[in-house]
C-alpha cells in the first residue's frame, strides 16, 4: 500500500486525532482555563473543568477515533507479521509492564485528582454548605511540581508508558497508523506541554528536565550523577 493510499483510507481518523490533539492541549493550558473562568467563573474552571475535560476527552478518543479508525476498518486487524515464540513472550512481558508502569504514574499524580472527581467532591461540597470554597487548589501539574518516584526516569511517564502499549501491542496496519499517530501526538503535545510546566514552575522544572529525559530515561546522566 502506497503512502498516499494509506492517508485516504485513514484520512477520517488522522485528521480526527488531529482536532482532537490540538483541543485536548488547548483545554489544559492556562490561557484558555483563564478565559473559560471569564465566560463561567473561577469557581467552576478550578472545580469543574478538569472532570469535564477528562469525559469529553475520553468520549472523543474511545468514541469518535475509535469508531472512525478502528471500526471502519476491521480487514485491517490482522497481524501483518507472525513473531516467534520468544518474542511473542517478551512482547507479553513488555505489554503487561506497560500497564503496570501507567499504573503507578496514575496511583501517583492521585487519580482521584487526575480525573477531577476530588476537585468536584470539594466544589459540590462548598456548594451544599458543607465546607468553606476553597480557592487555588493545590493540584498535580498545577501547583505541585513531583519529581520523586517514577518520574526520576521520564518526565511523562503516562505518555511514555501510552506508546508501550501500542507498541507492544498486535501488529496490525490499524494499530500501527494509530501508534504512528499517538506518538506524533506525544511529542507535540509534549513540546507544547513542557512551555507551559516551565511556565509555571520556572527554574524549578528547567532543573528537572535538565536531569530527566522527556520519554527516555537519561541512565547517562544518572551514572555521572
């Protein structure tokens, strides 16, 4: 299959994960939460918006692309290739620690937190009357800047562990565009999402990242170290 070929069969889906990426990095960045607290009020952008923003990105990403990658195209589910049996096994390992690696990164930036479900507990709560508003809510990426744990190896660890995922997945053409797509995505995004942490965190996150590897762990620098 020519690349021209490829990108028609698959231009619904490139250019759907492509809307959805540059909204899904809008929706996270400062300017756009600030103006949405104009139009709505800071109450709710510092409550409401990330839940809000998790459901509609989820909904996008599993019911949109989804439908438009993987169900119109269901001939291209098949394995292209055929491993052997080590590396089929070695594949399994690696798939099953990909999960395992998102996992902790997840435990780690707090899920509860992640999602917006303790943003929304509290808002609802000082909505009731049963506690005080809070304002500036001191939250992961936001406020706190960590660099413990899983992130002493990679900077964007749910990223990082994403594309293991996928990699280490079924060596289908569906799978593959959509890999190809997820790490386009990866890296943009993570340009994009790397101003605005240094932004926030100015010389603390310069730091960092002069130390941890965006996607791949610096074992160099760690050996100097």
């Amino acid at each position: 299959m020519t690349l021209v070929a490829l990108l028609g069969e698959y231009g619904a889906s490139l250019a759907a994960f492509g809307v959805f990426g540059l909204l899904h990095s809008i929706g996270a960045h400062e300017p756009f939460k600030n103006t949405l607290a104009r139009w709505t009020s800071p109450f709710f952008v510092e409550h409401f918006w990330r839940l809000l923003y998790c459901a509609l990105s989820y909904a996008a990403l599993y019911y949109g692309i989804a439908a438009l990658h993987w169900a119109r195209h269901p001939e291209n589910d098949v394995w292209l290739i055929v491993y052997p049996e080590w590396l089929r096994q070695v594949m399994t390992v690696l798939h099953l620690g990909s999960v395992a690696f998102m996992y902790v990164a997840f435990v780690q930036s707090n899920y509860l937190e992640f999602l917006g479900f303790k943003q929304a507990w509290k808002g609802l709560s000082a909505l009731l009357g049963r506690a005080a508003r809070q304002r500036n809510l001191e939250l992961f990426g936001t406020h706190r800047l960590v660099t413990s744990g899983v992130y002493v190896w990679v900077r964007h660890p749910m990223m990082v562990g994403g594309l293991l995922f996928l990699m280490t997945s079924g060596p289908s053409l569906n799978n593959i565009v959509y890999t190809v797509m997820y790490a386009t995505y990866m890296v943009i995004g993570g340009y994009y999402e790397e101003r605005r942490l240094v932004g926030i965190f100015g010389q603390d996150y310069v730091r960092y990242r002069a130390h941890v590897g965006a996607f791949i762990p610096r074992v160099w620098r760690r050996s100097a170290g």
